[in-house]
C-alpha cells in the first residue's frame, strides 16, 4: 500500500540526487584550467540526458527488472511497461514503482559523470556520449542488478551496499582507471601547471554535491522513518569527520591547510559512508570518515608519482574512498542500526568483511575490462581524444564554439573574442613556473 510520507520523501531525495549532478559540474569545472570548463560541466550535463533516456528504455529494466541468472534483468520492463503507480514490494512496499525507478534513475546518472573527472580536457565529445551510453548498459545496470536485485548474485551472497560503495564508486573509479589509462596524458602533463581555474567553483560544487548526499544515501532507507534519519545523520557525521582529516594532513605533511583539499576530504567522507550509512551509528561513522580523509588523501598522493593522468583523482577518492568505505561496511555494520543488514567483523561477524572484499573485488574488476574493451574499441572507431592543436586551444573553443569567461571584453575598446582560427594556445595557457600545491593534478596539488 503506497504511503504518502514515504512516497513524498523519496521524491525529495530524488530531486537532491539530481542535484548532485549540477553540483559536480561546479566540483570538476572549478578544477580543471579556465580553457576547459564549459566542456567539463557540458559532459555533466549531457550525461544527465543521456542516461535518463537509456533508463527509461532499458536500463532500469536490466538492472531491476526480472532475474536471469543472478547477473542482469530481463527487457520484460522495456519502455518503463508495467512500471506504474503500485509498488513492487520486492524493493519498496510503500511507494510507486516509478518512484523507487526515478530514485535509481539518479543514481545510474552520477555514476557515469564520475568517471568524466578521469578524462577532463582531452576527450571527444562525440565519442564520449556514445561511451557514456554504451557504458551505462554494459557496466553500471549489470553492477547495480548483482547487488540490488534481490536475486543478484553478491546481493545473494550477503554483501552490504546501502547506497552506492560498489555500484557507484567502486564502480566509477575502476573505470575512470581504464579511461586515464586509455585516453592518456594530457599535453604537458608533469611539465605545465595545470591548476584549478577558479576554487570557488569547487567549493561551491562540494556544498552541492554535500547536500545532495543527504538524499542518496538518507533516502535509500525508501521511507521517512527510523533508518534514514539514521543515515542522515551517518552521512553528515562523516563528511566533516573527513574534511577535517584531510585538511590536519595537509597542514601537517604540506604545511597548508589547503581549500581544495577541506573541499576533496568532505566529498570522499561522503563517498566513504555512502555504503555503511545504513547499517551504523554515528561513531562508526566518524571512525569512517576520518579514515576516508587520511586514506584518500595518501591515494591522491601516491597515484601523482605516477604516469597516469587521472585529472581530478577520481580513483584516489571515488574508487579508493569506495572501497574502504564498502570494507569499513564489513567492520562496523551491526543489525542494532538495521535488522535487514547484518554484522560486520566488529560485531561478530568476521564473515561480512570477506564478503565486501569480494564485492569490491568482482565489481572493480568487472568495470575495469568492460571499460578498457569499450574504450579500446571506440577508439579504433571514432577515436577518444580531441587533436593536439584543439587541446591546446581548449575543447571549450575548438568543441563547443564557447568561452566561459569573455574576460577581454572588460577592458576599454577591447576587440570581440577571436574566432577558433585566430585563438592562440598561448592565449588560454598558464605559466610555465612552478605553483606550489596548485599543480598538475588533484593528486599533486593536495
């Protein structure tokens, strides 16, 4: 029976997971160079589009609709048929069917714009929105269904996911490893600043992206009771238990407390707690995100040493904050909090930490080569990257015809802004001397 409360709520959260979107675009096009924004925010943007029109026709079907063989759905719900007003008790008594799917439409949205963080500033737009289709179909419905479905296989299993660990982040960051591998370094890269643009807009974008949060994993309880004020709580707990982790180790290790890094911490304590924020308490939560903090900001770290050119340290705090927070699940979930989940290592179940690892394990693994084939293929039939001379233009120019910032045109008699055959790289480019902690990666630069 559809309960207007529960129904309402999900609504809401669904709109905040929406949002997170946009916010995103804000979080990614604040940090890449001024060249390169609107092209960042566009594949936020587009993604949203894309995947929404996927789900409506196939994806929601294949992930959640009826079981084949514990690994995907079938298209018995192609076109949203038989999706209506009546709910589908095998996943939310007490809502609209086309609620729990428009819930679980937002999800299968963010997680896509995730991995662009991976490839900023180099990548085909054309290709990339078949990818980001492509990719949505092959990787995220299958993911979502083995843990969700109630006949999925790790679901089967027994692994704990309450809002989106593995299916989103482990997922996303497996992936946009295989992208950063695939699409390869920027022009530069190791040589050239690359800093942010504008750190307001990243600041901006984690208070969205922190506020949205509070619907995805606060509204994966699918009712107003109990269990997501529980997780609401879990969630804020942890955001600011991160931020402050992070922001300690970047005045101890880099003699800064650096903005972007506040900004970074918060956003993998919430990437950390998305999984357990279900199943624990509040000081679970602390111990979770504080860990988060420490642990991605030595991952972000760790992976600028080396030649991969994830721009904005997508696996550092998506694919690394994932997976320790779907294997913190394993330590300190406990059924006291929710009886449908169960006990973690910490509470006498030493069993459930094995079972996230494999979670974790099947799921990277998984996305890492269906990506890598994907992308290897695209590339041999549209290619990935934009030209040498278009990135050194910027994509905003040479993809889009647009300039976020027409900054010539304040001054007094200044001409119009130059056409894409007129505009110099040197016009767009930074500095060649070294800029401190501002350099050519999130990984570097915290």
């Amino acid at each position: 029976m559809v309960n207007s409360g529960d129904t309402a709520w999900v609504l809401v959260a669904s709109a905040l997971v929406m949002l997170m979107t946009p916010g995103l675009a804000f979080f990614y096009g604040g940090l890449v160079r001024n060249k390169n924004v609107l092209s960042t925010i566009m594949q936020s943007l587009t993604v949203i589009g894309v995947v929404t029109v996927i789900w409506v026709l196939v994806g929601y079907s294949l992930a959640f609709g009826p079981d084949h063989g514990g690994f995907i759905g079938g298209l018995d719900w192609f076109g949203l048929r038989g999706v209506g007003q009546a709910p589908n008790p095998e996943y939310a008594a007490t809502i609209p069917q086309q609620a729990f799917m428009l819930f679980q439409m937002m999800f299968a949205i963010i997680t896509p714009a995730l991995i662009t963080g991976a490839f900023a500033e180099r990548a085909k737009f054309g290709t990339f929105v078949v990818f980001t289709a492509l990719w949505s179909v092959l990787v995220y419905a299958p993911v979502a269904h083995w843990v969700w479905s109630p006949h999925g296989w790790l679901h089967s299993l027994g692994a704990l996911d309450f809002a989106g660990g593995t299916v989103v982040h482990v997922n996303a960051g497996a992936a946009a490893l295989a992208a950063a591998i695939f699409y390869g370094r920027r022009i530069g890269y190791g040589r050239d600043p690359m800093e942010p643009h504008d750190i307001t807009m990243v600041v901006l974008g984690a208070a969205l992206l922190w506020f949205g949060w509070f619907g995805f994993n606060a509204g994966s309880a699918l009712t107003s009771g109990g269990l997501a004020t529980s997780a609401f709580v879990a969630t804020h707990v942890a955001a600011a238990a991160a931020a402050l982790s992070w922001t300690l180790l970047s005045r101890i290790v880099l003699g800064k407390s650096s903005i972007v890094g506040a900004a970074s911490g918060a956003v993998a304590g919430l990437v950390a707690i998305t999984p357990a924020s279900g199943f624990v308490g509040p000081m679970a939560a602390l111990a979770i995100g504080a860990g988060a903090g420490a642990i991605c900001f030595a991952a972000v770290r760790v992976r600028a040493r080396f030649a991969v050119d994830d721009s904005l340290d997508v696996v550092g705090v998506h694919g690394v904050g994932g997976a320790w927070g779907a294997l913190a699940t394993g330590l300190f979930a406990t059924v006291a909090v929710n009886a449908a989940g169960g006990n973690g290592l910490f509470h006498g179940n030493p069993g459930q930490l094995w079972t996230q690892l494999l979670a974790v394990l099947a799921t990277g693994g998984y996305s890492f080569v269906v990506t890598a084939g994907l992308l290897k293929l695209l590339d041999l039939a549209l290619g990935l990257r934009v030209s040498r001379e278009e990135e050194a233009i910027g994509v905003d120019v040479a993809l889009h015809g647009e300039r976020a910032y027409n900054l010539d045109d304040l001054a007094v008699g200044a001409p119009a802004a130059p056409a894409l055959a007129h505009v110099r790289p040197s016009e767009h480019g930074r500095p060649a001397e070294a800029s401190g902690e501002l350099s050519a990666s999130v990984g570097a630069r915290l």
